[in-house]
C-alpha cells in the first residue's frame, strides 16, 4: 500500500477552495444588484461603500484560490498569479 497519509490541512484545501469560488459568486452577484432609487443619500453612500468591499475581498480571494490551487497541485504558491491587462492598467499579485 502506497497510500500517501495526508494531513487535516490537505484534506481540507479543496473545500476551502470551492468555499472562496462561492463567496467570489455571491460577491459578484451582490455587486451587480441594481439600486433602489427610494433610497437615501446615506443608504446610497453605504451600498456603494459595500460594493467596493465586496470588489476588493473578491479579488483578494480570486488571488488565493490560485495560490491553493498552485499549491495543491504540487508547485511553488507564491509564483505570481498571471498578469491582468486592461490597456495601459495592469494587476498582479
């Protein structure tokens, strides 16, 4: 028996994985829902500010999932995730 004995982090990275790729949609989601226009200019003004939020965790955990992905696969995790391009902006991790 060449069964490798993998340790509780190991087991868990794929759920972890499929977690983060959830919470990336639901943020997605979340980010694309249209605004009540009834609402106040603080309301607005927090919707807004929650989108943003939403925005910045997604990217952040887009990064990581290829960071766990890299490293569930055997290679190095901290190679940088490929570069993004959008005319003269870039992104990289």
């Amino acid at each position: 028996m060449s069964e490798e004995v993998q340790t509780y982090y190991q087991k868990k990275l794929p759920d972890l994985i499929e977690k983060l790729k959830n919470m990336v949609d639901k943020n997605l989601d979340l980010i694309d829902k249209d605004i009540d226009g009834d609402i106040s200019d603080d309301k607005n003004h927090a919707v807004l500010k929650g989108r943003k939020m939403a925005a910045e965790d997604s990217v952040w955990a887009m990064k990581k999932i290829d960071e766990l992905q890299r490293e569930l696969n055997g290679e190095d995790p901290l190679e940088k995730t490929q570069k993004l391009s959008w005319g003269k902006y870039s992104a990289e991790s």
